[in-house]
C-alpha cells in the first residue's frame, strides 16, 4: 500500500467508522391513545433519547420528531423504514432514517392539530423502556373542553417540569372544572325500565340539568364527557377528565336489580381492589402525574410523591360521597341504607382527579323511575348536587373522609 494511500485512509477513518457504528438506542414501540379532543402518543426506546419536534400545518398537516439514529424496531419487525396507522388525530405515520447520524418519525394528521406538550420518562414499574410522550388538541377545540394549551414547537428532550406538565397546572384564582360524566350512550342502553325508559337517556338529560345549575351559580366550570347519544369508552371518559384538568369528576346512573322492591341512590368512590386495578390501568394508558415529570428527582422519591397523589385523590373522592350523601338527603332524594359504597369502576380509576359514582336510583323501582323523570324532582337532585360541590369546595368545610 501506498504511503499517499495510507495517509488518505488515516484521515477518513474517523468519518468512516463513525458512518460504520451502528445505532445505539432501538424504539422498541409506538402507542396511541386518546380521541379527537386530545390524542397521546408514546415512543418507546431501550435508552434515554434526546428528540426535537416541528409542526407543519402548510397544506398536510403533520407533527415531525427529530431523533438521533435508531433502530426501528416496530411490532417485532426490524426495519430501516415503515409506515402504519395511527388513531385519534394521527391518521397514518411514517418512519426512516433521516441521515447518515439521525432518524424521524412523521406524524400525518386527520386534521390540524397543535402539540400542547411533550416530555420524556425514565422506565416505571416492571416496564424498562425509556418514553417520550406527545400529547395532540386541534387548532379548534370545542370549546365546552377548551384546556390551557402550550407552544406548537416543542424543546429539546428534558424539558423543565413547569414545560412539561401532563396536566393543566391548576391556578388558585380559576372556578374548579367539573366534569359531569352521563353513563352509557349510544349502542350501550343502560339499564331498561319495564316502561321502555332507557339509563342513557336519564343520565344525559340530568347531567345536562346539573351542568345548567351549575353554571348557573357562576362558581364553576362545567364540561360533559358526552353531550348527545353516543357510545364513549370508559378509558376515554377519564382521559377526558383529566386532559382538562378536571377538579372533580362526577358519574351519573340509574341502577337496576332483580328485587324490584329495592329503591334509593347509592354513591361509590373507589375500593382497596380497585386500587390495584388502578395502578395496572395508569401505566397501561400512561396517566403520567405532575410529580413524574422531574427527571432531575431520583425515581424512588418520584414514585413515593406519585404514591401520595393517589391517596389525596382516594381521601378527597371519599369526602366528596360523604358531603353529596346529606345533601341528597336535605334535597329530600331517597338512598339507600348503606349509601356510601366501594367498587373499583374504571371511571372511579383517575389517579389524581377525586371521583365519585353517582347511582341515583332504581330503574326496576317504579316510584324511582317516575322520580328520574319527573322535573320537579331532577332539579332537587341537581340543587343537592350542588350543594355537595358547594361544601366540597369550600375552604372552611372540614375533612370528614376517612384516610
């Protein structure tokens, strides 16, 4: 070999090993969650990686994500570029290198949409994947499920908390958020009476009276998980709940039973089973709490915060049954004898919106079911209702939940 030959091959061997090193992180995953009103999507890695985002909304609208070279590793198959469809605000995404050092995932959206945040996550619990998390709204949201919303172009990866909060950061000063959730809808009837009178129609017609009276007082904010007949997903209600930063989360029933002597209303706030069930949930639909966020915070102290933010949210469901119990009560609505009760109901599952199941009597009882439907006493049951949220929110009301 030639001594010129020699020296050229010197000089070029940095860039030709650096060409030659294969990546060293693997995305391992790429999920979806959410709906239209706010999509999340999940990247899992084998490693912690640094990203960058960009928006384009000139002619197709689409959400970039700058990567430094990967492996695509994607449902088992390894390949250097692919492509899939998405849910919610993605309709399809892409994936390749990019360059000889970097890699890009593309996002192509139904619609316009805005990044409203992005954040990474060290691995949780028995996952050992690395996340990097996005979360999507439209340009236009309906405004009855309007949420504070950040800059379209994210930063880098390790945003500061205050950058990267899941959740809209509560302000003293604001009307509490509270959703009321109608159960069932659409091709989920409910319970039937023996009349034809279906729980979906019950639900939505007092949610939509308790959200009236509400807003009425002029104390709160008020947003429905679903404001016509339509079928909504138990997951989708709650995300709902907590993508607006909900302060209190309401479940609206009718109950049914083969004793058709039984009547009354019952309130449930989540058990010591469902506690469990919870904790499975949250990491399966990556409910990430304000304390998670802070990488600079060892993960052990962020898991005991994480811990102490589901039981002040299991506490405050708790005092809230206990207050709506007497107010129904006072509002002359009747309960039954053990009211106060426990289930693990996955809209009672928000790990940090206090939330209580509201079952408000018998469709198999006729007198509850000409109560449900009678006007005079839906706007009783909707006063009591508010009168519980008056009390729950009230700085002087005492804590009368069990810890």
């Amino acid at each position: 070999m030639s001594r010129w030959l020699l020296t050229a091959l010197l000089l070029l061997w940095p860039a030709l090993t650096a060409v030659a090193d294969p990546p060293s992180s693997r995305i391992t995953g790429l999920r979806f969650g959410g709906g239209q009103s706010q999509t999340r999507i999940v990247i899992d890695s084998d490693k912690p990686l640094t990203f960058q985002t960009f928006s384009s909304q000139g002619g197709e609208a689409r959400i970039v994500v700058e990567l430094p070279k990967v492996r695509w590793s994607l449902g088992g198959l390894t390949a250097e570029s692919g492509q899939g469809d998405g849910e919610g605000l993605v309709q399809t995404y892409r994936y390749a290198h990019n360059s000889s050092s970097s890699s890009r995932l593309t996002l192509d959206l139904r619609s316009p949409a805005r990044l409203v945040r992005s954040f990474a996550l060290p691995p949780a619990g028995d996952d050992p994947h690395y996340r990097i998390v996005l979360d999507l709204r439209p340009i236009e949201p309906t405004p009855a499920l309007t949420a504070k919303t950040s800059p379209e172009r994210a930063s880098a990866v390790r945003p500061s908390p205050q950058a990267a909060a899941p959740r809209p950061a509560p302000d003293p000063s604001r009307r509490p958020l509270i959703v009321i959730d109608p159960g069932h809808g659409g091709r989920d009837p409910g319970a039937v009476s023996s009349s034809g009178l279906r729980e979906k129609d019950v639900t939505l017609e007092i949610a939509r009276l308790i959200r009236d009276e509400l807003v009425a007082s002029g104390r709160y904010r008020v947003a429905l998980t679903r404001t016509r007949d339509e079928f909504i997903e138990l997951e989708a209600r709650v995300e709902r709940a907590r993508s607006l930063g909900a302060d209190l989360f309401i479940s609206l029933h009718a109950d049914a039973g083969p004793n058709s002597s039984v009547r009354g209303a019952s309130v449930y706030t989540l058990s010591a089973e469902g506690e469990k069930r919870a904790e499975e949930v949250r990491h399966r639909n990556d409910w990430i709490l304000d304390v998670e966020t802070d990488s600079s915070r060892p993960r052990e102290v962020n898991d005991i915060l994480a811990d102490l933010v589901q039981r002040e949210t299991k506490t405050q469901s708790s005092r809230f049954a206990q207050m709506l119990i007497p107010a129904l009560s006072d509002a002359g609505w009747p309960a039954l004898a053990n009211t106060h009760r426990k289930r693990g109901f996955f809209v009672l599952l928000s790990p940090d919106v206090p939330a209580v199941l509201l079952e408000m009597g018998f469709m198999t009882h006729p007198a509850d079911e000409a109560m449900l439907v009678s006007d005079a006493r839906r706007a009783r049951l909707a006063d009591g209702v508010l009168a519980a949220i008056d009390g729950f929110f009230s700085r002087d009301a005492p804590l009368l939940a069990e810890r």
